[in-house]
C-alpha cells in the first residue's frame, strides 16, 4: 500500500446541522458524499450532527465504536452528552450525536470570547441563531475531547464545519486547537438568500451591493458576521458553485480558496426490473391520490410533472411553476392528461382525514372533495402564498381540465399518513420536473431528478444549470436537462420557454421518452461522487498545508 500523501487527513470531522437530520439539501449532499469519503479515508472519517431524539434520520446506535473515549466522557466530561453510533446511509460511517442544551448556560461567555478574539458581534441576534452557535459550541467541543482523548496532536486532522450555523465551531477549534486544520462551506450565503428572497435584483445590481451594510438593512448581520468571520479564518472557504463563488467574493470580501461542487452515488436509485417496479408503484401511488382528490379517474398515461424543494417562493421558482402549469392548463395544447405536484414542505396542520380515511379504506368518492388540489390540511391557510396563487390562478381541478395541480405540502419522509412514501420512491414515477430557481447555489433537486431517469427542466441561475451546460447544451430536453436562461427581470420569458420545453415532452411518444430517460442516467454518471471528490482532497490539502504553516510559525515564536 502506498503511504499517504502529507496533504491526505488521517482523521476527518465533517459537522452539520443535518448530519442525521434531514432538513434541506445539506443532507444529500453529507448523506450520499458518506461512502466516498469512508472509502477513501479508510473509516477514519467521523460526522458529528445534533442529538434531536428520536426525529434523528438514519442514526444507529453502536457501542462498539470508541467505547473507551465513551467511558471517559461519562467519567470525566458528563456534560458532554455524546450518542455514537453509525449513519445508516451508503458506507455507514462513524456519527456523533450531540446534546448541545447542557451549553446554554455558556452562552454569553462563549459570544463575548468570540466578539473579543474574532469580532463576531451577536448582539443583534434573532431567530435561530443562539441554538445554532451553542450546537456549534458543543460540536467543537467534541472535537477537542475526541482529539485530546485519543492523542492526536500527530496526526493530520481536518475539522469541517458547514453553513453558518457551524461558525461558532470553526471559530472556538481556531483559537483553541490551532493544530487542527478547519474547512468552512458556504452552501448560501446569508445576504444573498436574503436579498434575492425579499424580491431585490441580486444579479444585475451585485457589484453595487455591499455585504456588511445588506446585512444590517435586512437584519442578518449577527449570522452575516459570522459566517464572514468564519470563512476569513478557515484553513480553506469552500462554496458549491462558480455562480456563488463571485456572491462570496462580494458579500464576505473573501474569494472561495476552493470550488466543490455536489455529487451523488448512484446507490440511491434502483436498477433495471427494480426501476421498473418502482416507477409503476410510485406512478400508481400518485394517481391514487389523486383519484380520491378528484373523485374521478385518472388516465394510467398521465403525465406527472413536479416541483420540489425548500418553501422560498420566489428564490426556488415556486411562483414560476404555478404561473406554467396554469398557462399549460389553458392552451389547449396538451395531447396527454397532466398531473402537476408541489412536493414543498410548508407549515403543516395535519393530512386531512377525509382523504386519509378515502384512501385506507379505498371508499368510492363521487365528485371532487373539499380544495381538490390539497392533500394536507395546513395552518393559516388563507396566508399561504401556494394556495393564494392557486386560487388567484382559477384551479379549480374539474374532470374538463387537462392539467390538474397538487400541493403536498409534507416533508416526504414515508410517514406523511397519505403518500406514506419517501420523495425519491414518487420522484421515479415522474415524467418531468421544472425547478425554474432564481437563487440556487447548487440545486440538488434537478441533480437528484437526472439520477432517477427523470427529464429536468432548471435555470442557468442554479449551479447544477451552470454546470450542466459544461457537459451538454442545456438547450434541449432531449439530453435531459434544460436549461433557461434567467436574469432579474426575464420573469415572461422565463415561463414561456418552460411551457414550450413541457408541451414538447408531454407530446412525446414512448420510444423517444425512453431514450430522453437514458440521457437523464447518462447525465447523472458525470456528477457522481467519485468524479467530483477530487475537488474536496484539494481543499483538505490546502487546509492541511496552511494549518501546518501556521502552527510552524507559531513553533517558532516559542
């Protein structure tokens, strides 16, 4: 065996706020980069995520892992309330689950350290910045004891630390293990969610805005600070795209050292007669629901298209979508019957009972039941900016209509009590998806679509958009991707090139479907793991070596 290169880890601490814990993208991107990483670096990389109870994902319990440095914590560190165990995802890798609450207490101790060593100012703090910093807190501190208790100080290790919600970590690991190499990632920056998500133009004006005063105008300057902070004093600032690279540069007057882009194993997606069965399950499935919804049949042809993602209406291109399936609805246009569904977890009441009861007891309905596009029952729901656009539009799901829409405004997590299935086992059953993003540092969701064979329609805003179109046109369906070219202000232009992608695809015989679902599996093979964790060895390399260059200095000055 060949000996490692100095610019390899032998230990490798990847924290996030989903590690375990499926929130939003940051965990696909963890969740299936796992193996990679696990392979590679020989069982010698450790997640470390929240202790949240029994709502962790995927989280396994194992004694066997570090029992000695578990009797020393529950001797010597009872605070430091540590579950370990393994992911129960591809590679099954070491994780760390932490009770940060015991922290609290330390929390204007730990703010004041911080502001005096770093000038991280949390007095304008608000929403959830306090119980991302004291996770982040108790993340460092597990680092620190995992790291002394086991006598690393000789070793190669790289401690990395995703979104702001971690800074406080990197910070506290910089100042008190200088040794230890840290790696920050930015998957968004703060002000630029923020500007683009409260309808300012973001792209055109970008060179004019500065990040410290938006920060303040749109009242993010405690997690703007910090996240600038963070990525200043990183051994190496990492983001996921070029697009928000120049958005770094900007924002935190700090070019990223690296670019890391998101890959994806193909071990999430079943293969030949196993697709095949899970394309008709999840097909049947969503017109099922649907059936009950509409209290009429639904063609076993119908075209399903959907959207997904985070709850940003404007950012995620939500707006966009509804605007496209009511132009498809009225034009006449479509030659297949068409099934449009908003898979955006939204502020969730219950699933409504009259279609959970329709469902399990599989009772006939006659006519289309209450709001026939709503499969759970949400809170305030007249403030709801889905349903309101919805309404506005003039859905009302009739048997004439040849498009029909859907919001399903539930995580998908097998246990939503209508679906009852994961958003990948319904994602296969799709035909197309359009994720027309006007803020997307990478998009996961047109990635994760290409990968189960599903034709995406996406902007060259998103990452994966820009990236896509280094590998392929971008201008036609037929590759499996295509991607629209959208600015500030091109909003019409926008919709009528996705009405015109979709009325193409849905007039598509079988044959030339199956073709566009090869390209889709093609596409997907240059985005998998194993191509682009080169870009991640390079950034541990150069944590590693500027790590090592500091502590030199520092031996010196001794």
């Amino acid at each position: 065996m060949s000996k490692k290169k100095k610019t390899s880890p032998d230990w490798l601490f990847e924290s996030s706020w989903e590690v375990c814990n499926k929130v939003g993208g940051i965990y696909t991107v963890l969740s299936t980069k796992a193996r990679t990483l696990h392979r590679q670096y020989a069982g010698k990389v450790v997640f470390v995520g929240p202790d949240l109870g029994s709502t962790n994902a995927g989280f396994v319990a194992d004694e066997s892992l570090f029992p000695e440095w578990a009797a020393y914590l529950r001797a010597h560190e009872p605070r430091l309330r540590v579950r370990i165990g393994r992911w129960d995802v591809s590679g099954r890798p070491p994780a760390l689950l932490v009770d940060f609450k015991p922290f609290f207490p330390d929390r204007d101790a730990l703010f004041f350290e911080i502001w005096e060593t770093f000038g991280v100012d949390s007095s304008a703090a608000c929403g959830d910045y306090d119980e991302s910093c004291i996770f982040a807190f108790a993340v460092a501190l597990t680092i620190r004891s995992f790291y002394r208790f086991h006598r690393l100080e000789d070793q190669r290790v790289i401690a990395h630390f995703n979104e702001w919600m971690l800074g406080m970590g990197l910070l506290y690991i910089r100042k008190h293990l200088p040794a230890i190499a840290t790696v920050f990632t930015t998957h968004a920056t703060t002000v630029g969610r923020s500007i683009a998500g409260n309808g300012k133009p973001l792209y055109g004006c970008m060179e004019g805005f500065q990040g410290d005063l938006m920060a303040k105008e749109l009242h993010v300057e405690a997690k703007h600070g910090l996240e600038k902070q963070a990525a200043h004093q990183a051994d190496c600032f990492t983001t996921v795209s070029d697009i928000t690279a120049l958005e770094c540069t900007q924002l935190l007057d700090k070019t990223p050292d690296a670019v890391t882009p998101n890959g994806f194993e193909p071990d999430f997606v079943p293969a030949g007669e196993a697709c095949v069965a899970g394309r008709e399950k999840a097909r049947q499935t969503l017109r099922r629901v649907a059936e009950k919804l509409l209290g009429a049949p639904v063609d076993p042809e119908a075209f399903l298209i959907s959207t997904s993602g985070r709850y940003e209406y404007r950012n995620k291109g939500i707006d966009v979508f509804i605007d496209v399936m009511n132009r498809l609805r009225l034009s006449g246009e479509l030659k297949r019957e068409t099934l449009a569904f908003i898979l955006v977890p939204a502020w969730v009441y219950a699933p409504r009972m009259d279609l959970k009861a329709a469902l399990e007891q599989d009772l006939p309905v006659s006519g289309p039941m209450q709001t026939p596009f709503l499969t759970h029952w949400l809170r305030q729901m007249a403030d709801d900016r889905v349903m309101n656009f919805i309404f506005h539009a003039g859905f009302a799901n009739l048997p004439s209509d040849r498009l029909k829409i859907f919001f399903v405004p539930c995580y998908m997590d097998g246990r939503d009590g209508i679906f009852n299935l994961p958003y990948y086992d319904l994602l296969i059953g799709m035909d197309a998806t359009v994720y027309p993003s006007y803020y997307e540092p990478w998009g996961y969701t047109p990635l994760e679509s290409v990968a189960f064979g599903v034709p995406t329609v996406t902007t060259g805003l998103a990452g994966f958009g820009a990236w896509a179109k280094t590998v392929v046109s971008g201008e036609r369906i037929e590759e499996g991707v295509a991607v629209v070219r959208r600015t500030d202000d091109n909003y019409l232009e926008v919709t009528d090139e996705i009405v015109r992608i979709l009325l193409a695809l849905n007039a598509k015989e079988k044959a030339e479907r199956d073709t566009i679902r090869t390209a889709c599996f093609d596409l997907a093979a240059k985005a998998e793991w194993k191509r682009f964790i080169a870009c991640y060895d390079g950034a541990y390399g150069k944590a590693l070596v500027r790590a090592a260059q500091r502590n030199g200095i520092h031996q010196t000055v001794k």
